[in-house]
C-alpha cells in the first residue's frame, strides 16, 4: 500500500482506497462521462480518458 502522505508533508484533499475498481468506474459514470474510458494510474495520481464522439 502506498503511503496517505506525499513525501514534502503536505496533505492531499482527497485520498481514497478501493478494494474493487468496479465502484470507481460506477461513479465516474454517474457524473457523466462516457461509458468507455480508460484508466492511467500512476506515482502521480489517476487520469482518465474518455472519446468524445469518434475523435481522440
């Protein structure tokens, strides 16, 4: 597990842990992105990227 607290001591606004990735693609659907995205989860948090109509 990687630690709550980045390196310089400064708190995030927001740490979350999820045993199933199956609830974050849940809720990143009901604030409406499209129902195909695709995750990138790095050392610097998680980007997410959906297609808007057939165009990256």
């Amino acid at each position: 597990m990687l630690p709550l607290l980045p390196a310089s001591g400064e708190s995030y606004v927001l740490v979350a842990s999820l045993d199933n990735a199956r609830h974050l693609s849940s809720l990143l659907r009901a604030i409406h992105f499209q129902d195909h995205a695709t995750y990138f989860a790095t050392a610097n948090g998680l980007r997410v990227a959906v297609e808007d109509a057939k165009c990256i």
